[in-house]
C-alpha cells in the first residue's frame, strides 16, 4: 500500500511542507477490515533528505525522535517511521521480533 511521508519546516506545526517520500507498508496476509494486524511502513528518502533530516532542516511529525534508519544503499535510505505502533495494535510484537533481525536488505541501484 503506497503512501506518502511529509517534512515540514521546524517550528511551523506542521504548515510548511518542505520535503516529501514515498512511504509503503508490508502488510499481514491474514490482515482484513474486521481483524486489522500491526504493517510494517517502510519510508523511503533519498541519501540527501535524510542528510537534511539529520541536520533538523525538516522534521516529520509530532515524535521528538525521528524515524530509525532499516537499511541503504547508494541512492536511498529506508527507516522506519517514529511510534509507527503506537496503538500497539494485535501483531505489534510479531513485527518487533521480525525487525530485530534486520531483515531489510538493501542493494546499490544504478
């Protein structure tokens, strides 16, 4: 399921867009709209947002901790988004023990 992350300038509530990505999620297969399961949302930046993101030039959301680097590779940076589990919906504990791995392997594009 593709979606879309978005970097607003510091001190502007969220107002002032300045960066965006794409965000996609892996999903449960057993997941349905009676019985919704914990995704695992991968953003995705290229190397120089996330720079920008290190330095504070952007932030994304309310967390005052940004999103946890999963993996790289020459063009792109995918992480993990801050308190994507928050609601600590049913799953939650079968996605942190997957993520504890470091499953996301990430290969040099051209």
């Amino acid at each position: 399921m593709p979606g879309k992350w978005q970097g607003y300038v510091p001190g502007s509530q969220g107002n002032i867009s300045v960066e965006t990505g794409p965000i996609v999620s892996i999903r449960h297969p057993k997941w349905t709209t009676q019985h919704q399961r914990q995704d695992i949302p991968i953003m995705i930046f290229t190397i120089a947002q996330w720079n920008s993101l290190q330095k504070d030039e952007f932030h994304i959301g309310a967390a005052p901790i940004g999103p946890k680097e999963l993996g790289r590779n020459n063009k792109y940076v995918f992480a993990l988004p801050a308190r994507y589990n928050f609601a600590f919906p049913e799953g939650f504990e079968e996605v942190e023990k997957i993520l504890e791995n470091n499953p996301l392997q990430a290969h040099s594009v051209k």
